[in-house]
C-alpha cells in the first residue's frame, strides 16, 4: 500500500478555487508553529496577527492603504506571468517610480499647480516603465533572461535611491538624516477619509482591476500573451510576436509598480526615504500566485498579504514579537500554495504495488 | 520447444482507456514475431510491459518457460531483452561510446568499451564512430546506435518499435538483413509494425492488436496485405475518393530559398526551388531531419527569407510573418497539435482564435465571444470533432480528434494554400481517412495543397506530384504515376546530390 | 617589492570575495547539469549564513558551523526537492519561494544573533610561515575555504567527465525521458544534486558570516545567491569558466571598495551597484549568442519529470 500522484483528466475546478485558502489555512497553522517555537500562545498571536487588525475602522482604512502597493504591483507580475514573463524586479521599479514621482514633487511642490500631482503620477509611472523597459531590451535584443537582469537592477534602484537622500536630495534642514523633505500640500495625494490615511492610490489599485481582467480575457492582446505564456510554439505558429508579449507585460507591470512607489512617496511616507518600501514588490509575486495570476483573486490576496504586514506591526507592538515572523509567514504562504496547487492538475491515488508481483 | 517469452493475461488500464486487455502471445527462439495494430492499438504499451518501462496491471510474463517480474528496464536487459525505440532513447550531446555505455550500465573503461564496440559493429555490418555526437549523426545512423547497443549486451530478444519509419526503403532492406542473421544466431525478433508489406517479407508470425486485445493470429507469409489489413482493421479497407480537380496557375512558388539553421542540430535549407499550382496536391517525401521543419518554417512564416523568394499567387511574401501570411490566404497544419496547432490548457473556442483572430472574431481588438463561440461549434460540426462542448479542454480531446478540429480550423479558413505537415500522424484510421479526404476536397476546391510527410504510402495514395527532400535540397518534383517507391527512396537517401562516382 | 605585495593583497581579497561564489555557483551547476533550476539559491545562502552563524556562536567552533550552514542549506534544497521533485511543481515559482522563505527564516531565527561577537574561522596553519617571503606568507593567510573553493572547478570538472555518476548526471539533465527509459532513476539522480546545491549554497552563505565578515545581519548576502544563478549561465555550465566568472566578479566587489585608492571620488551608495550591473552586463553578452546558449543549456533544465505508468 502506498501513496502515488495521478494526473487527472480534467484539472480540478474545486481545487482550483480551494487551493488558496487552503494554503492561507496551512500558513496560518505554520504561524502558530512558529510563534510557539518563539515561546508566545500562537492563539493570541494568530488573533493579534489576523483578527486585531479588523476590529477598527482605522485598521480597515490602513488594510487599503498596505494593500494599495501589493496589489498595483501584484497585477502587473500576473499579467506578465500569464505571458511567462517574469519580472520580480517589481521593487526596483516602484523604488525608481518613487525616484521619479518625488523628483516631481521636490521641484514643483507648494508652488499651487493644478498639474503637480498628474505628473508626478505619471513620472512615476514612467520611472517605473522605464526601468522595466531596460530588462525588456536586454531581453528581447540579447536574450538575456528578464528574471535576472530585473531583480539586478533593482539592487541598482535601491542603491541609486540611497545615493540621492544620502546626497544630492537631502534635506538641508534635516539634521543629516539620510531623507528629503516633506512634500508639499499640493504634491500628496489626497486622503480618502478625514483622519485616516488611505488615499486616491488605492482608488487606482482598484481601477486597475477590472482594466486588467478586460485586458486578459475580452481583448485581441490579451490572448495573445495568453498564447505566448502558455504555449511559445503555438504563439509562433499563429504568429504572435513573443517581443511584443516580453515589452508588453515588461512595460505595464513596470509602470504599475511604478505608480506604487510615488503612491507611496506621495501617500503614507510623504517624502523619499532611503527604502520606500518594506518588501511590497517581492511580496507581490505571493500576493499574483495566491490570487491565481486572476484580478479578482489578486484583490482578496492583496487584502490578506496587507493583513498579514498590518499585523505583523500589531506583534511588534504588542508581543515585541519580529517583523521578520510575517516574513516567514509569507514565504511558507507561497510554499504551501505551490504545494497545495499540485493537486489541481493531480490527485493523490493509494496503490497496492505492481499487480503481478 | 520452450518459447522464449511468454505473456499470459496481460492488462494495463490508463484512467479509463484499457491499452492492454488480456493480451496473450509467445515468441520462440530465432523467431521474427510481428506485432501488428494500428495507432493507439496497444502495441507499444505491451513492449514497454516487456522492457519493464511500465508495469501492467494484470498478466504474467514468463521468460523461458519461468514466471518472470520485469521491475524495470535493468531487470529486462539482465533476462537479455534490448529494445530499440522508435523515438530514440539517445543522448545528442554524448557521444556514441557514452551513450552505450549508459546503456550498458557497464563500468569498464571507455577505451575498452570503444574496442568492443568497433568488433560487433563490424560483424553485424553496422558501421558507426564510437568517439562522434550523437547530435551530428543522421537518424539512420543512430538507429544503428541503437541497435547495437542492445547487441553489445548479447541479447535473446531483441524489440523493435516501428523501426523503418525512419529509414530509406533501402536502409530498410539492410535492417532485415542484419535481422534475419540475428534470427538466424537463435536470437529472437519482436518486430512492431503497421506496413504491411515489410512484415510479410521479414516475419514468421504474427499477433494482432485492436484496441487493446488481440484480434489474430498468424503466419504473415501466407497472408496478403488486404486479409492483414482487414485483421489489423476489423473490416473492409475504406479509401479515400479523388474528385476530379482542374489543376490551374501556381499558387505558390518558391525560387532559389536558402536558409542557414536557426538552431543547434538543425538542416540548413539549400537552394530550394517548387511551384505549386492551383488544384493539385504536392507531396514532399523524406527522411525526418532533412529540412522538413526548416522548409515548413520558411514557407508559413515563422521564418523569414528574402521577400522574392516565397511568392504567394505572385505576391512576394518571403519577409512577412505567419499571421500576414494568412491573411493573405496560406494555411498551416504543423506537425505537433498539442503545444503548436493547438494549446492544451485552452478551450476549444479559444483554440479557434488562435488563427482566427480576425475583424470577425476580434473586432477593433475586443473579442466577440458571441462569433468566437460560433466559429468553434461550426468547426466541431462540419468536421465532426468529438468533443464535450467547445469549452472542452484541447487535452481532453483524443489526437485524432484534435487533429480533425486543426485540419478543420485551416479548411475553414478557405485558404488559397494550405500547408501540411504529417497529416495523420499518429492518429486513427478514421481519422487519417478523414483528413486525407478533406485535403482531397480541399484541392478539388481549387487550393493548392503542400503535404510534407514521413508516410510514403499517404503520399502516394493522395499527392499529384512528389519532390524528395534530402540534406536540406528539394529534388525535382515528378508526377504520382511516374515515381516508383525504389526511385524515390534512392533521392531520399541524397542520391541526387551525392558526388558523381 | 611593495608592489607585488599589493597585488598578492589584492588577489587574496579578490579570492576571498569569491569564494561564496564559487561555492553556491558549483551547487548550482551540479543541481542545473542534472536538470533542475533552482532559483532559490540567495534564500539558501542566507539560511545557511544565518545557521552557521548560530552554530558558531553557540559552539564556539566555526567549522562546526560550516557543517551545520551545509546541513541547513540542505535542508532548505529538500523543500525544494519535495515540492518539484516528488510534487512535480514550478521550478521557477519554487525557486522564488524559497528566496522569500529564506530571506523571513533567515531574518527570524537570526534576530536574536545580532551584534553578537564570534572568533571566525582561522586560518590553516602552516609551520614555516615564518621562514617564507611576504608574498607567500599573504597566500597562506588564505583559510581552508578558500582552498576548498578554489579546489572545486577541478573536482567538480573531474566529477562530471571523467566518472560514471558524472555521466549519469549529465544524462540526466539532457533527456530524463531516455534516462529512465535506460533504467536510471531520475528523481533519485535529481535530488542528490539538489541536495548537493543546497549545501554548497548554504556554506557558501555561512562563508560571509563566518569569515568574510564574521558577524550576522539581515538580507547579509546581498543578492549574491543570484549574481551565482547569472554565473552559471555565464558558464555555459561548464566548470572551469565559473572559475574564472566568480574570481572576475570577486574582483569587481574588491574594486568598489578600492576605488578610491585608485583616485575615484563616488559615493559609496552607486559604487555599490557595480556587481549587480556588472552581472547584467556579463549576462547580455553571454546570452547574445541564443543559438551557442541552447547547445551548451542542459536539455531538460526546468522541466518537469513524470515518470508515467
């Protein structure tokens, strides 16, 4: 008698659905492992990490504004993904997104133009693009593979940033704190509710949605990098261009992530700082692959990946438990999703060993 | 005397397909055993049963005359099976010692193993380099590879799976010959087969495969292909029709293509010149791995050449890419469905789309799910593709099944040329007569229509004229009725181009 | 004189800023060579650093901690192992998984580690160091890592062509289907280079803090872990040119921090992010040649087995 995978006929519809949650059941249990092995009661600490959060009004509008980031990111790394382009260089692009965005900010901020805030988003966009575009480049002109060289250049947005608020953008009046100064007024995004600090950038998140969902299932361009991901032979055949595909997915995604990070200059942070980000570029790739490479999923992954930090900060303050836990915590998220995800297109068979032996 | 295998009850169920049932066939020593059946009869199931590649589920196998448990291919070269696969089980970038030495599972050293290698080479007549690449070997050459790899282990059973569906006709008549003598030796031959007339020249006996279950028994010598055929078949021989077609201008041309190899391993395309006309069907005979992919490449457009070199009804095409072309009116069937003409993970409906996408289907680039839908169900109906539904899986379709949608999809389209490569590969008999009718009609319809095929016979049964592509050259192409299988294999072993002797 | 001595420092520094390379790159192109991609090598390194650095700082003994470091890199490739292997997941997505794990275990089980003090590993001792020139005396200041390292490109070169297992290897990594159709087990084969990776990556982390700079702090391998990943492309998988990739790319981390002494006046932040181009670079003109990439490529890199039946 043993265990043995078989494929299945038909990809299962309910694992499909089930698999997530199923992941998000099995982290939550690996999190209380954890924080037993920490020495805390893994039922306080699981209520702190999950539930706390939600009790407040105040805590739903921070769920919207951590979520903001992982999901603009998140729909960018699917679309590509679906295209099997992969760019984990989401970081990078929304730290040059920052760069860019608050650049914007720093030059015209406070002087009252109707027209800072656009460009800055749109710098920030660009910013972003414009550092996916490189990997697309080097990967449609030399063939150098996308996953290396956009991780790479992140390190090198990440430095580049460090170089300016260290240097050149430092703010003069800032005892020699390594930041700029404070954004003007009329260069932060305006806030969604009085008090709280959820912001429009979360209204784009949301906007990118639906756009996203229509761009991959009702559109010509959107089957095509269907096609492309999913069958590259197929794609030749009929046609479609694989460059295109790669600057596509490149492109979008770098300009979303792009947009994250000046949503984040401009939003919660309200100046540049050397790391604009706690990770939100790198968790996003969990955030796409838990929400299934589909908008809609990726919004409620967004949402529990935005717990999942907003909690994090709530086991700081209040069991001085690690911020590094709900690192943790996410890796094995995407560990037993990937796990979990075996079983759609696999079930698990007892067999009693060959017939004739 | 005691039969050197044995196979009693066999039975070996996939999910819900049964590819073995209750198989029972014995081979004596010195025999050449032939295994028939059609595509998808079982044949190569129950030979990987024996090599111990798959275990069956129910049966016992007994090997001269002792009940046997073949755990795995170690255990079946140890009993003194070799097996020589119709997909090659080679390395490209190891060399021909490498590769049998892996075979061998031996660990003496390669000098030795090289000696050794050159003396039953020698004796059997199979000459190969131990020390090249298997990569820079032609598939004839590997073969031999093959073979001697399982000579070296001085076999009692020798399987071969389909093997002259890579050879020459003549290479063909080398490989019985060597056969023969190693029957001769007391070795014993199970010989996988669907061609007909090799088995009744080469095989003492023979078992009978469909769909799973042996149908017959018998001595193929005293048997003619049709009574074999209808056995394999289970009914009368069914043909294709050939409605009367006005052959008319060319429709494409190509003139002077040549084309470096675009990947490692590949055929450089050299000089190529045909013209196909309008209403006729042009079969390019040849051995896999002479340019067919590279030619299929060029002509569709996955490859670009020279604009002039590819015209289409005098159009030059030659620089534009697979989707201008067809719009202009060129089709391609490719050779692979699942991944190529069709993508596994897609529905139907979507792998309608996939060269369909056009104003009708995707206007101002949003989809009309309404007309993709429409387009799928018509393709399912007048092609009769059994399927669940057009939101049906492409994997869940069978290959004949799958290849009927394909084929349909690109007749639908109306095309002016349609490409074809390896039509009724691996599918069933239904099927392939199906496929083959609807180019037929297709051609009759005025198209002109390019059949690139490994299957001499197919394209003897429907092309109007064959060329023979051999090391990446086109031969002259000649009329059905003036070619002979003796001549036309001559060109594909590059006789054409060989140096003047 | 004194010329040659900085340039025998010069080279001992670009050795040692090496080896971590050398180490995780070999891990990788054993476990590449048999057909599996695994990108989580920084997630490795840095367990492996973060677990050798406890060790060390619990037992006082650094080789101890080196064990340990391979051990729990190791342990880290089993994950991976179990999820691609016997589940017969996403490589890639596996690969990334790991990272991310790594970098939150690394962070979590080391935290407590922080600021705590270790005697790092020594060096070997060699009993007429005193009697040797200056020059000689620097070299042999180099610690049996480094040896270790710098021994690898010939026993792993050895290893892959001239021994049976090598062979089964490469195999392996070039067609599974025909590996297993000649009898040879290929998740067995797969999961002892990945195992053999792990390792490797875990002590080449735990080389950073253990003797690099014996001390722990978070995210300390700093993409190295992937600058080993575009090293073995870089390769074309073949030994000896790792080699000579990893010392070139210990030579560029020793240069940012000489910079200055060659009369560069840049801030420290963008002469940081020299490696990290320098590996973009080095991947765009190695890829160029897509046709030469795919020949040298191990055929079955990244794709699934099954074996079916």
């Amino acid at each position: 008698m043993r265990l043995r995978l078989e494929a299945r006929q038909q990809p299962s519809q309910t694992m499909q659905w089930l698999s997530p949650f199923l992941a998000a059941v099995l982290a939550a249990l690996g999190g209380g492992v954890v924080f037993a092995l920490l020495g805390h009661n893994p039922a306080t600490a699981l209520a702190t990490l999950f539930l706390a959060p939600l009790a407040t009004l105040d805590g739903l509008t921070e769920l919207g504004l951590k979520a903001t980031p992982l999901l603009l990111c998140a729909i960018g790394i699917a679309v590509g993904v679906r295209a099997n382009v992969w760019n984990i260089g989401a970081e990078g692009q929304l730290t040059l997104g920052a760069i860019t965005g608050g650049g914007i900010a720093l030059a015209f901020g406070g002087e009252g133009h109707w027209w800072t805030l656009p460009l800055m988003l749109f710098a920030g966009a660009a910013g972003g693009a414009f550092w996916a575009a490189i990997p697309a480049l080097l990967r449609t002109k030399f063939n150098a593979h996308e996953i290396l060289t956009t991780l790479m250049l992140s390190y090198v947005a990440i430095q580049v940033l460090g170089w300016l608020v260290h240097g050149p953008w430092i703010d003069p009046e800032g005892f020699n704190f390594p930041q700029t100064r404070m954004f003007a007024d009329d260069a932060m995004l305006p806030v969604l509710l009085e008090g709280a600090r959820l912001n429009a950038g979360f209204l784009l998140a949301l906007l990118a949605v639906p756009l996203a969902w229509g761009l991959l299932s009702r559109t010509a361009v959107g089957f095509r990098l269907r096609t492309v991901g999913q069958a590259p032979a197929a794609a030749r055949y009929a046609g479609f261009s694989a460059n295109g595909a790669v600057w596509f997915s490149l492109v979008l995604s770098g300009a979303l992530a792009g947009l994250a990070g000046v949503c984040e200059a401009a939003g919660p942070v309200g100046q540049l700082q050397p790391l604009m980000s706690p990770g939100y570029g790198f968790a996003a790739i969990i955030v796409a692959f838990l929400g299934r490479l589909h908008p809609v999923g990726i919004l409620s992954a967004s949402l529990l990946m935005a717990l999942l930090y907003l909690g994090g900060e709530q086991l700081q303050v209040t069991l001085q438990l690690p911020i590094a836990a709900t690192g943790t915590i996410q890796g094995m998220l995407l560990f037993f999703l990937l796990a979990t995800d075996v079983f759609i297109d696999q079930r698990l068979v007892f067999t009693r060993g060959p017939a004739h032996a | 005397m005691t039969a050197r295998l044995a196979l009693v009850g066999i039975t070996k169920r996939y999910g819900a397909m049964l590819a073995n049932n209750d198989v029972t066939l014995s081979v004596a020593p010195g025999e050449i055993h032939a295994l028939l059946g059609e595509n998808g009869a079982g044949k190569s199931t129950l030979m990987k049963i024996v090599y111990g590649v798959v275990k069956p589920d129910a049966g016992v196998i007994a090997w001269e005359g002792e009940p046997v448990v073949i755990a795995d291919p170690n255990a079946a070269r140890a009993l003194g099976v070799g097996m020589v696969f119709q997909h090659f089980s080679l390395f490209e970038t190891l060399t021909v010692a490498e590769n049998i030495a892996l075979g061998l599972g031996s660990t003496q050293p390669m000098a030795e193993l090289a000696a050794e290698i050159r003396q039953v080479a020698a004796q059997y007549g199979l000459a190969v380099e131990a020390e090249r690449h298997v990569h820079s070997l032609s598939v004839g050459e590997r073969q031999r590879v093959e073979i001697l790899r399982c000579l070296l282990q001085r076999p009692k059973l020798l399987i071969l799976d389909e093997p002259t569906s890579v050879l020459t006709p003549q290479e063909a008549d080398g490989l019985f010959v060597m056969l023969r003598r190693l029957a001769a030796e007391g070795c014993s031959v199970l010989y996988i087969s669907h061609k007909l007339e090799e088995i009744r020249a080469l095989c003492t006996a023979a078992t009978v495969l469909r769909a799973g279950q042996v149908v017959a028994r018998c001595d193929p010598r005293l048997e003619t292909a049709e009574s074999l055929a209808e056995m394999m078949m289970g009914g009368a021989l069914t043909h294709t029709s050939r409605p009367p077609a006005q052959v008319g201008a060319p429709c494409l041309a190509v003139t002077a293509l040549t084309l470096a190899a675009d990947e490692p391993f590949g055929t450089t395309l050299r000089d190529i010149s045909l013209e196909l006309r309008a209403g006729e069907i042009l079969g390019v005979a040849g051995v896999a791995g002479n340019g067919q992919k590279e030619l299929l490449a060029a002509l569709s457009g996955e490859r670009r050449a020279a604009a002039g070199a590819v015209l289409l009804q005098g159009q030059p095409i030659g620089a534009l890419g697979p989707a201008e072309r067809r719009a202009r009116g060129l089709a391609f069937i490719p050779e692979e469905r699942l991944g190529r003409g069709a993508v596994a993970e897609f529905t139907l409906a979507e792998n309608a789309m996939l060269t369909r996408l056009d104003a009708r289907t995707a206007p101002h680039g949003l989809l009309d799910l309404g007309a993709v839908n429409a387009l799928a169900a018509r393709l399912v109906a007048r092609f009769g593709v059994r399927c669940s539904g057009i939101l049906a899986q492409g994997r869940s379709l069978s290959g004949g099944n799958m290849q009927k949608f394909i084929v349909g999809r690109e007749i639908d389209a109306q095309p002016k040329v349609l490409l074809a490569a390896h039509p009724t590969w691996g599918v069933d008999i239904g099927a392939a007569l199906a496929i083959r009718q609807a180019l037929l009609d297709l051609a009759a319809a005025g198209a002109g229509v390019l059949v690139v095929s490994e299957d001499l016979d197919e394209l003897l049964e429907i092309a109007d004229r064959i060329a023979v592509l051999s090391g990446g050259r086109l031969s002259a192409p000649m009329p059905v009725g003036e070619t002979s299988v003796e001549g036309i294999g001559l060109l594909m072993g590059g006789a054409a181009h060989a140096p003047a002797a | 004189m004194h010329d040659g001595f900085a340039l025998i420092a010069l080279l001992v520094a670009t050795l040692r800023a090496a080896t971590p390379l050398l180490l995780a790159g070999f891990g990788e192109l054993i476990a590449e060579r048999s057909g599996v991609l695994n990108l989580g090598v920084e997630g490795m390194m840095l367990v492996g650093a973060a677990a050798g650095f406890i060790a060390t700082a619990s037992t006082g003994n650094p080789l101890l901690g080196l064990l340990v470091a391979a051990a729990a890199g190791a342990l880290m490739a089993a994950l991976f192992g179990f999820l691609t292997l016997t589940l017969r997941a996403n490589q890639v997505a596996c690969g990334l998984a790991l990272t991310i794990f790594g970098v939150g275990l690394s962070a979590l089980i080391g935290l407590p580690y922080q600021g705590t003090p270790i005697t790092g590993l020594a060096t070997v001792i060699w009993p007429d160091l005193d009697s040797a020139g200056p020059v000689v005396q620097q070299l042999m200041l180099l610690d049996p890592v480094v040896w270790l390292a710098l021994a690898l490109p010939f026993l792993v070169f050895a290893f892959l062509y001239r021994t049976r297992s090598g062979l089964v290897l490469r195999a392996v990594g070039e067609s599974h289907d025909v590996a297993h159709a000649l009898g040879y087990s290929v998740l067995r084969v797969r999961f002892a280079a990945v195992l053999f990776g792990g390792a490797m990556a875990g002590m080449g982390g735990s080389y950073l803090s253990l003797v690099y700079t014996p001390m722990w702090t978070e995210n300390m391998v700093a993409g190295r872990g992937w600058i080993a990943l575009a090293l073995v492309v870089f390769s074309a998988w073949k030994p000896l040119w790792l080699a000579l990739g990893a010392v070139l790319f210990g030579f560029v981390t020793i240069a940012q921090f000489h910079a200055e002494a060659f009369g560069l006046d840049v801030s420290s932040h963008l002469l940081s992010t020299l490696p990290y181009l320098a590996t973009v670079v080095v991947l765009v003109l190695i890829s160029r040649d897509a046709a030469r990439l795919k020949l040298n490529a191990p055929a079955a890199l990244g794709k699934p087995f099954s074996a079916a039946g």
